[in-house]
C-alpha cells in the first residue's frame, strides 16, 4: 500500500510491509526530486512559481514520512520496524542534501530579495520566506564551497548519531532478575502475569530496568539493595550512547563555528523565544538559587525519614542516595498531608481518566471526540482511535490515536507524534490532521484494571496536549514549526488542571464502587503539590543547565558528558550517587530527539504556562470563553506568528512569574 498524495486526506494508512514502506520512500523522494528540478529551472523566480511549489511539496514529503518513520516507535513486526528506522535514515539524508542545494537557494534568495512582491504577500506566506530563506542560509549556502562540504558532513553524520542514540534507547531490553524476598513491598497486583524464571531453587522475577515498573519497585521495596540494584541498570544502559552524545556535542560546535558563532548554543537560540543563553542561564540560576534553601530543607526531611526507618530495622544509616528519593518522598506526602499514592490510584483507572481528560480538553476547545478504533486502520490492535469534530458538527477536525499498553521493543515512555497537520497539499487543499500518542502502561489484570498514579494522570493531560495542539493548528505551511520553547506551552497549561479541585471531582472515581474522590481527600492531594516540589523543580533546572553547557564549549574536549552530568546533579540538584557507576546522561534522550538547547523550556513554558492559566482559567473567565481565546490565539497560529505576541495577547499584558512561584510554594 504506497502511500501517494491522494490518499494523505483520509485516514492515516499504516504500511503493512518492509516492502511498502520501501516503496513509499522511493515515491517521495522522487517526486520531490521533479518538483525541485522544475523550480529550479525557473528564470524569473516568484513566490507562485517557486517558494508555494516547495513548500506544498514539502508539506507533502513530511507528511508520508511521518507516517513511515513513526512505525520505528510502534509495530510489533521486526521487520516494518527495521524498515521504518531505515527509512528515517534515507528521508533524513534526502532532506539535508536538498537543502544543500545552491540551485534552490539562488531561486529562493531571488523572492527574498524581491522586495515589492514580498510586501505584497500575506504574513504567513512572508514568514515562509523569510524562514526558508534563514533555514538555507544556517545550512551553509552562503559559505565557501568547502564550508559547505563540512556542514554537509556534519549534518548528515549528526543524523546517524541522534537516529541511533534514540534506537538504543527505544530497543534497550536490560533487566534485573530478583526474589519474592528481595521484592517485599510490592503489592500482590505486581506480581500477576509477571514473567518469571527459576534460578536454581529460586523464583525470580524479570523487572524491566527502563519500564514502569521499576518505578514500582523504586517506591515500594522495603530492601535498599533491591532498589540500588533496580536503580543502577536504570542508570546504566546504553553505554554505546555515551560515544554517540560526546561525538554529538563536538559535531554541532563545529557546525556553529563555521556560520561565525561562538557556540551552538549561540547559534541556535537566536531563532528561539529566549534568542541568547545568557537569557536561558539567567532563567535557569533565578530558579535554582530560589529553590535550593526549600530544596535542602526538604532533602532533610527525607533524610529523616530514612535514618528512622533504618535505625528502627536495627541498621546502621549511612546516607540518602537516588534509589532512595521515590520510597521516601512516597512517604514524604503520605505524613504530611496523609496521601496515600496507593490509594489515590484507586480513583485514576485508565479508562474512565482517558475518557474524562478527552471531555476536558474538548470541552474547553470546543470539540468533541468519536470512538472509531473499528474502522480506521491502526498499526496494533490494542490502539484507540478516535474521530475529532468540532462540537457543533460544523465541521471534522482530524484523528487521534492511542497506543497505550507496553511491549516488547516498543517507545518506552509517553510521548506524541504528529503524523499529519493541517497544512496544505498540492491540490491548495488542508490536510487532515493526526495525532499518535505512545505509552507503556502496564497491561490490566483479571482482576485489576490499570490503575494510574496521580503523576501519571499528569503525564496523559501533558501529552494530549500536544496531541490537540497539532489538531488544532491552522499554520498552511510545515516549515512554519512552532518554536521549541513555544511547544510546550499549551500542555504544560492544561496540566494545571490535575490539580485544580472542580477538576479532580470529575476526573477521580474509584475504580470499584464509582464514588467521586472525597472533597477532603482532594483538599489533602492538593495540599501535597509541593512535596519534595522544590526537589522535582530543581532537578528540571539541572537538566537545563546540563544542557547548556555541553552546548556552550567553545572547544571540542573540553567536557565530558557523563562526568559533567553526574558532578552537576550532584552539585545543582542534590543527587548522591553514593559512588555507584551510573551514566544517566546516555539517556537523555531530549538532547538527542531535537531539545538540544531546548530542555529550558520546559521551564520557560512552565512560567507562562502558570501565568496563562492563573489569569484566564482560574475563577475569572468561563472555561469555553476562555477555551476559545486560548484556541484562537495559541493553539491556531501554529508557527505562523510571533509566539511572544500571542501569550501577551491572550493574557492582555506581558507574562509574570508570580503564578508559577506560587504554584511551588514560593511567594
């Protein structure tokens, strides 16, 4: 089943063989190819003639490859994953040898520099071109032709190593073998349908070192080898990735350098919201040296905890290390506000939450969603699929998938794919949109449906988020991305919802009798908010700085990634270790999966994410009138406008950080 530009209205359509997508690779490499021979052999180049030809072509070429290379994430057939992984490679080293070509950025320079026609263009189609222009120029057409070479090199070697990096993480199978004995503390519902093999005399236990449920094991084992064991082969998988990350950081300096800038943090976030890293790091230092006194006083605290418990068992205690942090912040919450997580599950069953968080968005948006799982194609059975209408039936909006449940060799955390936008194709017609969201829950029991943790329920209201903002987007053109630190505005907003009260008692019911969660158990769950809060945000703040600064070396060498990450999270947010050989930077999979010098803004987004919320949806506003401004004037625009422009006005002023502080428990 090729994919051709016909079919890309319809519903997302699966490639069911190595063979398709191979098929489907070649087609659209080719009809890019003719598309760009025929621009380039245009002698009075317009934006008509040229730059709309382009880009529909463009919208078109991601369009089917998305759809191509998400397969990597998600199939359960080897070989369709194999053949995904190396089509992303092809169409990856197609996209930057196109956009090598002198030819296409003469005839691209030619509008640029055309003055009177681009007065004359809308501010969406002007933006286009001044965004494909800057794109051809930080590729190098304005170097030398032995620049060029370089960068080319450079380019093409940086997706080898991002595209590997991410499938040694996605592929990791590590784990740790360990007792019913060695297992105390974990619940009965652990252990059914857990794989198990007999060593010796022994019973043991497979527990996936990257999956959820070593999480499970970090917060319920009363033994603290079991969790440092758990914890070390978390910490410690994919070393082929600490060569890959170190070979990385050198190749994106020396790219910088050849365009003149002094590193590649420089060269970066001059097209960000935050334009320089002295923005980032002025950000990111406020916060840290806001949070660190709450964070010692809250480290204390767990330190308490544990020397208790220890002492009271007969031990000796000799410190508190990372394997402890999620045992005894569990503990943390449940003295001071008597929030029991166990028991907090108990009213998130996976089903009735996804149903009621897709009411939530829909209902502030304006939309509505339709099951459809049994008539549109999906990649596994066990995905959701769903139709997404505007709510007064006026009009379809596009599709969302769900792919929930873990597998083997499947994306091991949560994330979203945008597999289609609502860009426009060849044909000036809009595209439907599609969203595909990946999760690794644990199946449900006989007995037991999947229960979800309060930080879970965060984790689902985050990611639709992103599902429903590249459903709602309007931007004509897929150059026109929305900034990095733009991105994780709206969904970072909607999770302020998992803590509002009137929220929770609809989101919370017990999974058994139906009851809506108490109001005083919601009052106590969100009282807890800033539990350990100072501890969690600080360590947001170290991966932001991690990141900036193996990206601001001016010399090649001159860090060593896994020594820096682990000395500064030692250093910024109190991590300890204890001497253990962990190399957690080998999966820190966002600096290789496009948030190089882009972690920051999840902090960035957090601040105006607080604010936007605390002045438009907290009280003040109905939700809908609210909804539809926020959909208007975020959501809609996609990249095709001034991100800061928007915020400032849907909020009606500049953004403050009073809302976020206070979120944290700093006034």
């Amino acid at each position: 089943m090729v994919q051709d530009i016909d079919a890309l209205r319809s519903p997302v359509q699966f490639s069911t063989s190595a063979e398709d997508i191979q098929q489907a690779v070649e087609l659209a490499i080719n009809k890019s190819n003719a598309v760009i021979e025929r621009v380039v052999s245009e002698q009075a180049p317009t934006f008509k003639n040229t730059i709309e030809l382009l880009a529909k072509n463009n919208n078109e070429f991601r369009t089917v490859a998305r759809a191509l290379t998400f397969l990597q994430n998600a199939s359960a057939d080897e070989k369709i994953c194999k053949a995904s992984s190396k089509a992303d490679i092809i169409l990856d080293e197609f996209e930057v040898a196109r956009d090598m070509r002198t030819d296409v950025y003469k005839v691209v320079r030619a509008v640029y520099d055309n003055k009177d026609e681009m007065s004359q263009l809308d501010e969406e189609d002007r933006l286009l071109v001044e965004r494909l222009e800057h794109k051809l120029r930080a590729n190098g057409l304005q170097l030398t032709a032995e620049q060029r070479t370089q960068v080319e090199r450079v380019n093409k070697r940086l997706v080898e190593l991002e595209l590997e990096f991410i499938y040694n993480v996605d592929h990791a199978t590590n784990h740790v073998m360990l007792s019913r004995a060695e297992l105390d503390g974990l619940p009965a519902s652990f252990f059914e349908n857990r794989r198990s093999e007999f060593r010796g005399l022994t019973k043991k236990f497979i527990v996936l070192a990257q999956a959820a449920e070593a999480t499970a094991v970090l917060k319920h084992a009363t033994n603290e080898a079991t969790r440092k064991t758990v914890y070390v082969a978390q910490s410690s998988h994919c070393p082929k990735n600490i060569a890959l990350l170190q070979e990385a950081v050198h190749l994106r300096l020396e790219k910088a350098q050849l365009f003149g800038f002094a590193t590649y943090a420089d060269y970066v976030l001059n097209q960000r919201m935050a334009k320089t890293p002295a923005a980032v790091m002025e950000l990111e230092e406020s916060l840290s040296a806001k949070l660190r006194p709450l964070a010692e006083k809250e480290m204390a605290e767990l330190c308490a905890l544990k020397r208790t418990e220890v002492e009271a068992a007969g031990a000796v205690y000799d410190g508190f290390y990372e394997w402890d942090y999620s045992r005894y912040s569990s503990q943390a919450m449940a003295n001071q506000h008597r929030v029991d997580m166990d028991e907090i599950k108990e009213y998130f069953a996976l089903d009735s939450v996804l149903s009621k968080v897709l009411s939530l968005y829909t209902t502030t948006l304006g939309l509505k969603v339709i099951e459809a799982s049994s008539v549109l194609p999906v990649w596994h059975p066990s995905v959701k699929a769903f139709e997404v209408w505007e709510a007064d039936d006026s009009a379809f909006v596009g599709h969302i998938y769900l792919d929930l449940y873990e597998r083997e060799d499947k994306y091991q955390d949560i994330a979203v794919w945008p597999l289609r936008s609502a860009v426009v194709g060849e044909d000036g017609t809009r595209m439907t949109p599609a969203s595909a969201m990946l999760a690794s829950f644990s199946e449900p029991t006989e007995t037991t449906p999947v229960l979800l943790t309060h930080i879970n329920v965060k984790y689902l209201v985050h990611a639709l988020g992103h599902a429903f903002q590249n459903l709602c987007s309007k931007a004509k053109w897929s150059q026109l991305t929305v900034p990095r630190d733009f991105a994780e505005i709206s969904s970072q907003m909607f999770v302020q919802w998992v803590w509002e009260p009137k929220s929770l008692r609809t989101l919370a019911s017990h999974y058994q009798t139906g009851a809506t969660m108490s109001d005083e158990l919601i009052e106590r769950l969100v009282a807890s908010r800033n539990t350990s809060g100072a501890i969690r945000e600080l360590r947001q703040v170290f991966r932001g700085i991690y990141d900036m600064d193996i990206h601001r070396i001016t010399k090649p060498g001159t860090i060593d990634v896994v020594a820096h990450y682990n000395e500064l999270s030692e250093r910024v947010a109190l991590a300890n270790y204890g001497g253990a050989h962990v190399f957690k930077a080998a999966t820190f999979s966002h600096i290789m999966q496009g948030y190089d010098c882009g972690y920051y803004s999840f902090m960035w987004a957090s601040v105006i994410s607080a604010d936007m919320f605390s002045a438009r949806f907290s009280g003040q506003d109905s939700d809908a009138e609210a909804g539809a401004a926020f959909r208007s004037e975020i959501l809609q625009p996609g990249g095709a406008c001034d991100p800061s422009a928007s915020v400032e006005r849907f909020l009606g002023r500049a953004p403050s950080n009073r809302a976020f502080l206070q979120t944290i428990g700093l006034n």
